[in-house]
C-alpha cells in the first residue's frame, strides 16, 4: 500500500534530475557570495519542488487553485526562512523575549522591509543585502514551483529549461567565471530531463494504445541521453566562437537601452552587493543614490596612459531629486571607431588631449573620458544632448560613452578630448551670460529643498562678488566637514543635503558632490555631480596612472560662460585642484595639495576615520519610539489575508470570465465538465459529449437523470437548428442548480482512497477485460 503511494507515474528519476537542474542554479548563486545567508535557498527550492510536486498530482485541484495555494504557502515558508537569518544590528532593549522571539523577530523584520519599501535608496547596507536575499527567496520558490508544475502536470518541460537556464546565465554574467562548472552540470542535468520526459510520453502514448515494450527502456534512454549529452557539452565547449559580426553588435544595440534601465535600477536599490566576488566592478549607471556606507577594495581596474592626471568621468548628472541624482539625457548616437561626428560646444583655453585606457577588469562597458570626448578608437554609443549653437548648428554634449559589448580584460582604446587650461583670472572675469540650456538644465532644484540650505549658502558668500570665487568659497566650506566612508543612510523622507550639512556633519565624496552642486544652484551658478575615477596611483615604469577600484569617486562640475565645465573638488580628503594664476599656464595642469596639508595614503583614500562620537547611543539613532511587538505579525496577517482574498477574487473571475460568451446550454456543460474533474472525470478530447455524460454519471448515480438531461439540451442547443425552447431553458436550470449543488458537495467532500491494482504499467485495461462469451 505504502509503495503503491510512492509509486510517482512520471518516475522519481524525472523528479531527481529536476531537482538538479534547479539546484546548479541555487549552487551558482550561493558560490557568487553576493550576500550574506544564501544558503537558505535550496530549503526553499526543496519545499516549493515538493508542493509543486503535490499540486500537479493532485487533479481535484484546479491550476489556478493550486497557483494562488502555492502563493499564500509560499509566503508563509519563505518569510520563516527569512527570519531565521534576519539578525539587525540594532535591536531595541526589552522588546524581544525568550516566549515570543519568533513573532517578534518576524515583526521587527517586516518592519524594515515596509522601511525598505519605502525608501530603498537610502537604507542600510545590511537592510539592502537582506532585501536582495528578500527578492532571490522569492524568485527561487516561483521557480521551483513552476518548474514542478510544467514537469509533471502540463509535461512541458520547456516551461522548466528556460526560466532556469536564463537564471544560471544572468547569475554567472555578473560573477566570477570559475562559476561556468555550474552551467555546464545545468546543460547535462537539462538534457537527460528533456530526455527522460520525451520517454514518459512516449510510455503513456503506448499504454493508452494498448502497445507491449521492454520495461527496460528508461535506463537504455538515460544511458543513451547522457552519453550524447556529455558529447554535446564537450562540443560546446571546444568549438571556438565566431568572430563578432559589426551588423550583429548594431543590431544588438538596439535592445541594450531597456537593459541598461534594469540594470540601473537594480544597482540604485541594491549598492552595496559583492558584484563578481573580490574583484567586482563598480557600477556607475544612470542614477546615483545617495545611500550609507561606501566599501571599496584594492583591485585594479583601469590603467591610463597620459602625461597627465585627470579624474576619468563616466557619468555626469543633471537632476537632483533630493536623495538621488538622475542622468536626463534621452539621446544616443552610434559611433564607429575613430568617428568625428561629436561635435562638442566650442570654448575658449582648450586643447586636444590624448589618452589610452587598458581595462584590467573584463565585463565592463563604459568607456572612461575626460573633458569633451572627440574621438573613440572603439565603435560606441554616446548618450548625449543636443545643443543649440549661432547659425542653426548643433552641437553634443556627451553625459556617458558605451563601447558596443562588454569589453574584455587587457582590453586598450583611446580617447581624444578637448580639456580645459583656463587660468583663475580668467574665470573669474566670466561673467554669467549663461546659455538658455544652461538655464534649463542645470539650475534645478526640487521644491522639497529646505529654506536654510539656501540660506547657509548665501551666508558663505557674503561679500564675494564673482561665481567663481563664490564656487571656491563653499568647496572650502564643505572641505572643514569630516569624511566618514562608514556613514549611516539619510532617514527616509528627508533632503540629503540638508541632512548632510546641518545633522549627520561628515560623509563621503557623493554628500560633498552633491551639497556643493546643490549650494552653488542656489546662488544661481549652473552646476552639476561627475561619477567615475580619480587620476589613480602613478607608475614610473610603465608611464600610466593605475587606477584601483577605492578611487571611484564623484566630484562636483561648475560652468563658465566661454569656458565650459571646470571641475571642482569639495571632499575633504581629495587633493585640490591647482589651476594657474593669469595668463601662465601651467605645464602640466593636474592635481596638486595645498601647502601643508601632506596625508598618508590611507586619509587620501578613505579620510580620517573619527568613528562614532564618543557616549553617542548607536541604537537611539534608529529606533527611538519602538513599535509593538505583534506590529510586523499584523502586517504579515494582514498580506496573507490580502493574497487570500486576491486569490479567492481571481479565481471567481477566471470562472465567469472563461465562461463568456458561450450560450446558455454551453455554459452550464462547460462548468459541469470542470466540476467533473475535480471529481477524478476527466473530459478527455476524443470523448463526444453522450461519452463523457455516461462516465460522469457512472460516478454520480443519485444524478444520472440530470447529468443525462443537461447532455441531452446541449447536444440540441449546439446541433439543431431549433435550439432550445423557453421551457427547455428552465428545466436546463432547474436541473444544473441541483446537480450543481451535489456535485459541489462531493468536490469539498473528502474521498477514500481506493486500492491501486497493481498490473504492470505497461498492460492496458482493455486487456484484462473478460471475453464476449464468457460474460
């Protein structure tokens, strides 16, 4: 009996090797150590397998049924998983106690995740991990679940290879590549489930005709099928790639744009992840969020060969939100190598500068400049704006620079800039006839900003007359502000300049970038924030600049009539720039500190780490007025009951709205059909409808009549030409609210199990039916 349960028609091997497929995914993402408590989801992978498993056998559930079940189920697991290795680095004293640590835990953290919610830029650091850890739970149970569900319920097993395939893919990208082994047990696991499943169909088409096969069949098909598929993988593998085709890469192009969205928008709510293990990139993106602490590491990334330093820029800002900065440019051009089509707003004291950039990471895209680019060695794309110029030119403003695919490591192209060598005297004497898109863009202010940031501004240029002097005032203002890389997220809802300037008083380069743009707006000086590197670290032999991933850095741009974009430097622990005095200009302009102001490496990098001020109570700073305990067990309730009740509305408007349409007589035989299946009697499509009344009704004997009366009034309804008349329609449902009601009441009823026979898999019924003579 306990076998004949177990037994699993599909095989428990179908069931083994789908488990396998998932977990090369699940094995993938927890060897990328992107965060912390990863491990938690093969438990969650195993538990939705194992529903799925359950629902699919289950034919007295509908699909959509078991769906909305496996929601409601998998909330439940999953935020039981989740509270296991929810652990905040602050708790308040006394409001978790040894009887109710689960439900407090479970409160506290649905708690911060609504905060998250809320406001995901300017969270913590670990909330932002264990959001991520939130959002990967959540995508391994649905695709667990799904996966089940196409295995053994629809058996279409391409429902299963695909989402677990794009998930292997999309997670080894964007980690470290040893992570491809995982792939390659995914491709082998993938194959022999294709294989296995054709088998079982095939099987079940046999049966169903009555056809005799060896027993043995599943082995020979599995050795077979790995056999090729250790072939194909081999092939795969040793075959070398074709070259690129330029067509292809414009062509791909084209869908690059809504990625390079998702993708800045997922680096904007989760910063702070371990992107590609110990040597990840930084990902400067469209967006630039003003979050909590900053953690960089030694790794090279770039090395510029120049005569020169200067900070590489990759992206440059023009929209302040007040917790975060937007690049607005909407405009692409696509370039070819060495083209000339840029066309950058012509200014006085420029000169063409020439650099090349060796990557020393391989998956990177942007292209690193400095100034206005001219001219690329690479085919690119320029993300840009249009600018008006005398005469009905146009000129380009380029904000960020693609190359056309990642590009590898060791990978070298040159950039050709114009960059600025005006002198102090000369942008001082700038004046402020601003162009009108300079008006436009890069004096706005959102109307959130509070009254005492501009006040503070005003009050540290009193009696400065010129821009640039004004300028020079706030970057030494915001330079006397401690730096702290370790500094906490701005509280959800308030201005992080105001934050910055007049509560938290310390930060790093992205507060000074942002409070020194956002001060001299105020005073109606256009201004805008740069991300990208600094100049990096000198080398002597090789005549470069080593630029590490600790130099990322964000810096604020100042605009001068005639002159263009000068870069400003308001951090406090970043060298200033030095900038000739008249009409001598310097040999080579670069970076250089002010007289007595020599730092160790370590405080020209991170600043001085002042920590916390001294008697400073860490766990007041974020959770003053605790809620209650039950709060987050409320809330959690209260999404249950809501995903209940959706469910519930979902299901009932499937119902009536599958049932559209139909006439009076097919409405009443469709939802019989449906009631029908649930009760174990399947409509099957070679069945007429005088069939599949005889076997309902075989099950439902106290309703023969009716069930034979509603067949009969559809099959007229349908065939004739007549149709129904009016006393026809009312004893059609007279007789449906009966049968409907009794057979409603056997679907909620629970059934006996009955004894399976136990007649080989491979032997038909109709073969073990008695002979016409002998009944």
């Amino acid at each position: 009996m306990l076998r004949s349960r177990l037994k699993l028609e599909e095989g428990w091997t179908s069931f083994l090797l789908l488990m396998l497929v998932l977990f090369s995914v699940v094995w993938s993402v927890q060897a990328a150590e992107w965060t912390k408590g990863l491990g938690i989801l093969q438990w969650v992978a195993i538990a939705a397998m194992f529903l799925g498993l359950s629902l699919a056998k289950g034919r007295r559930v509908p699909g959509i049924v078991a769906h909305l079940l496996s929601l409601v189920v998998g909330a439940a697991w999953v935020t039981l998983m989740l509270s296991v290795m929810f652990s905040p680095p602050r708790v308040p004293v006394g409001l978790v106690t040894p009887a109710r640590d689960l439900p407090a835990r479970v409160s506290i953290m649905y708690q911060h995740m609504l905060d998250w919610t809320l406001n995901p830029s300017g969270a913590d650091t670990w909330l932002s991990n264990f959001m991520f850890l939130v959002v990967l739970a959540v995508l391994t149970w649905l695709l667990s679940y799904v996966s089940t569900w196409f295995v053994f319920r629809t058996h279409w097993v391409w429902g299963a290879v695909v989402p677990a395939g794009a998930a292997c893919l999309l997670n080894i990208y964007y980690a470290p590549p040893h992570l491809v082994l995982y792939f390659i047990l995914y491709c082998l696991s993938v194959l022999l489930l294709i294989v296995r499943t054709h088998v079982y169909i095939r099987q079940k088409a046999w049966r169903q005709a009555a056809v005799n096969y060896n027993m043995d069949v599943d082995f020979t098909f599995l050795r077979d099928g790995m056999i090729m598929s250790l072939l194909a993988v081999f092939l795969a593998w040793t075959i070398p790639a074709a070259a690129a085709s330029p067509k292809l890469a414009d062509f791909w192009a084209r869908f690059e744009e809504p990625w390079h969205e998702v993708q800045t928008q997922w680096n904007r709510l989760f910063t702070s992840l371990n992107y590609r293990g110990q040597s990840s990139l930084v990902n400067f993106g469209r967006t630039m969020s003003l979050g909590g602490a900053v953690s960089l590491s030694n790794t090279p990334i770039l090395e510029v060969r120049t005569t020169e330093p200067h900070y590489w820029r990759a992206v440059a800002y023009d929209e302040y939100t007040g917790d975060a900065w937007i690049n607005t440019d909407k405009r692409e051009l696509v370039l070819q190598a060495n083209d000339s089509t840029l066309n950058p707003v012509p200014c006085m004291m420029q000169r063409e500068f020439t650099y090349t950039v060796r990557l020393l990471e391989s998956g990177e895209d942007l292209l690193f400049f400095t100034g206005q680019p001219l001219r690329i060695s690479l085919p690119s794309r320029a993300r840009l704006a249009y600018l008006p110029l005398f005469g009905g030119q146009q000129a380009t403003n380029v904000s960020m620079l693609y190359a056309r695919g990642s590009l590898r490591r060791n990978q070298i192209y040159t950039v050709v800039s114009l960059v600025s060598a005006a002198t102090t005297s000369q942008l001082r004497a700038a004046g402020t006839e601003y162009p009108s898109w300079i008006h436009e863009r890069y004096l706005q202010l959102p109307s959130s900003l509070p009254r005492r940031v501009r006040l503070l501004s005003h009050e540290i240029v009193e009696g400065v007359t010129t821009p640039y002097e004004q300028a020079v005032a706030i970057e030494s203002y915001l330079r006397g502000i401690a730096y702290d890389q370790h500094v906490s997220a701005p509280p959800a809802g308030r201005d992080v300049v105001d934050w910055f300037l007049f509560e938290n008083r310390r930060g790093h380069c992205d507060y000074y970038a942002t409070a020194m743009a956002i001060m001299c707006r105020t005073l109606g000086i256009p201004a805008r924030v740069s991300q990208g590197y600094a100049p990096g670290e000198y080398v002597p032999a090789s005549r470069s600049y080593r630029v590490r991933q600790l130099d990322a850095h964000a810096w604020a741009e100042v605009y001068f009539p005639d002159y263009g974009w000068l870069e400003f430097e308001p951090t406090a622990c970043a060298p200033l720039f030095a900038r000739a005095e008249g009409k001598q200009l310097p040999l080579l302009p670069g970076l250089a500190l002010e007289p007595g102001t020599a730092r160790s490496e370590a405080e020209e990098k991170f600043g001085p780490d002042e920590g916390v001020i001294e008697g400073e109570d860490i766990m007041d700073i974020t959770l003053v007025h605790p809620r209650p305990w039950y709060t987050g067990l409320l809330l959690m309730g209260l999404i249950l009951l809501a995903i209940s009740a959706g469910a519930l509305l979902v299901f009932l408007g499937w119902w009536h709205f599958s049932l559209r349409g139909l006439s009076a007589a097919a409405r009443v035989y469709e939802q019989m059909c449906r009631l029908g299946g649930l009760l174990g009697v399947a409509h099957e499509v070679q069945q007429t409808p005088a069939e599949y009344g005889q076997a309902l009704a075989r099950t439902l004997v106290h309703a023969h009549d009716d069930v034979q009366c509603v067949v009969a009034l559809y099959v007229k309804q349908r065939f004739s030409r007549s149709g129904l008349s009016e006393a026809e329609e009312a004893e059609l449902k007279e007789r449906w609210q009966e049968l409907r009601s009794l057979m409603w009441r056997r679907v909620l009823r629970p059934r006996r199990r009955t004894r399976r026979s136990r007649r080989p898999a491979w032997v038909s019924a109709s073969s073990l039916r008695p002979p016409t003579s002998l009944r």
